[in-house]
C-alpha cells in the first residue's frame, strides 16, 4: 500500500512538471513568433516593392525604346532642316518620352530617349538622303550619297549623282548626267543623251536608252527595252517583254527576252539602313 501512494505522488509531481513545461514552450515559441514576424513581414514588403519597382522600370525601358524607334523612323523617313531637334511622345506606357537628335557627324545621329528614371542613348547612320514626292532637279545637281525618292524623279542635264538612285516613280534622265551607282525604280526608266550609269538599271515598268546613253552594267525590265542611237550595254539586258535594238546600238552581254526572273531586290541601303550602331542603357 505505501509503494502504491508513493508511485501516486511521484506521478503528481510529473503531471504538474509537464504543464509547466508546457507553457514554457508556449511562451518560447510566442517569443520566437514575435522575433520572426517584424522581419518576415519587412521582407514581404521588400519583395514586393522589388516586383513594382522591376516592373516599373521595365515599362519604362520599353517606352524609351519605342522612343528610339520613333527618332530612328524620323531622321530615315522624315529627316530635318536643323539639328538638334528634340520632341515629345505622350503616355507611352504610362510615361512621357523625351527624344533628342543630334547629328554629331555627317549622316550619323546620336539619339537620347527618357521615360521616368530610364534613358537610352544610340547612334544611328545613315547613308542616303530622302526626298519626299516626285522631284524635279535642275541642271548641275550634285548628290554624294545614296538618294531615295518616294515619288518619280526629273533629273537635270549634267547632274552628278556619286551614289545608287531609289525612285519609287518613273525616271527620266538626261544630257551628260552621270550616276556612279545603280538605278532602280518601281515605273518606267527613260535616259538619253550621252547619260552615263556605271552600275545596274532595274525598271518595274519599260526602259527606254536613246542618245549615246551607256550603262556599264546589266539591265532590268519587266516590260521592254528599247534602245536605240548609239546606246550601249556594256552587262546583259533581260526584258519580261520583248528587246529592240538598232543598227547603231549594242548589248555586250546576253539579250534575254521573256525573262521571268530573278530580278534584282531592293538595295541594300534601302532595306537595312538606318542601323543602330551602338545602344546604351543608363
């Protein structure tokens, strides 16, 4: 009976010890709790201001890019008088974008664009200059780059062009013009008197040498070829239509009539220009 009572008594003293032990762990694991809480919540915030703040910086990268290619659309397409020129494009993901252009050496632009805390900065070349609707040049004109028409072009008797012609239109030369370069034009290509091209012609339309005219390269046309007085083609002629020569006009190379391809693609210049050279972030 008394090792009965005092394993009772021994199992009292056990049962208070373990409640108490209990609410230690309780409280401990309450103090931790209240430790932990302050920095896990800090944390939280912080990720998700890291997530608005990427966010935000990355509309604004994207922003100042459109900005880039909106200047790098104006100085090809619609280039200006003046430089430096600066201009605004208005809630662009959210954000305004400041855009600047400065011409820092002939034909090569550097461009600024900012939105909120991003700017970009590039530089962009271009090799050509851009002439807005058909054109008329007079006598005497003198071009050393590239020239791109978005229209049809007149060229003046003893004009110089040292680059290739673009025209979107028909073209019309004349007396002692010389184009170091290659013509290529969407309509009709008519050159006369003692005109000189050292490169290729391509017409969409007919081609029609009269004159002494001399292209030292080949010859286009989807139509036909006609020339005649002492015209000659120093490369071959190809003619989706018929070839007509005279009794003082030559073709060197191949006559090829009925042609049906391939024709010369667009220049170069025309597809890949303006490129950006460099692209910085700040």
């Amino acid at each position: 009976m008394a090792n009965r009572k005092w394993i009772n008594r021994l199992g009292q003293v056990f049962h208070r010890d373990e409640q108490g032990m209990a609410m230690v762990m309780a409280l401990i694991a309450l103090a931790l709790g209240t430790l932990m809480i302050t920095p896990t919540l800090n944390h939280m915030v912080a990720g998700i201001k890291s997530v608005d703040i990427k966010e935000r910086r990355t509309g604004e990268f994207y922003a100042a890019d459109a900005g880039i290619e909106y200047a790098v659309w104006t100085v090809k397409n619609d280039p200006l008088a003046t430089y430096p020129y600066s201009d605004q494009i208005v809630d662009v993901n959210g954000d305004n974008v400041s855009i600047t252009i400065e011409n820092v050496v002939d034909r090569t632009f550097k461009i600024t664009s900012t939105a909120g805390g991003t700017t970009i900065e590039s530089y962009t070349s271009v090799d050509y200059e851009y002439y807005d609707g058909d054109q008329d040049w007079g006598q005497n004109t003198y071009i050393s780059v590239n020239a791109w028409i978005s229209g049809s072009l007149d060229l003046g008797q003893w004009s110089v062009i040292e680059g290739s012609l673009y025209i979107e239109g028909d073209f019309d030369g004349s007396q002692a013009d010389r184009i170091e370069g290659d013509v290529y034009a969407t309509g009709n290509v008519d050159l006369s008197q003692s005109l000189t091209v050292w490169g290729t012609v391509y017409s969409g339309g007919d081609i029609k040498l009269t004159q002494n005219v001399i292209v030292q390269g080949d010859v286009y046309a989807l139509g036909i070829i006609d020339i005649s007085q002492g015209c000659r083609i120093e490369g071959s002629a190809y003619a989706g239509g018929t070839i007509s020569t005279d009794y003082s006009s030559d073709i060197w190379g191949s006559a090829v009539e009925g042609y049906a391809g391939p024709w010369p693609g667009l220049p170069s210049w025309v597809i890949e220009y303006p490129k950006i050279t460099s692209y910085q972030i700040n």
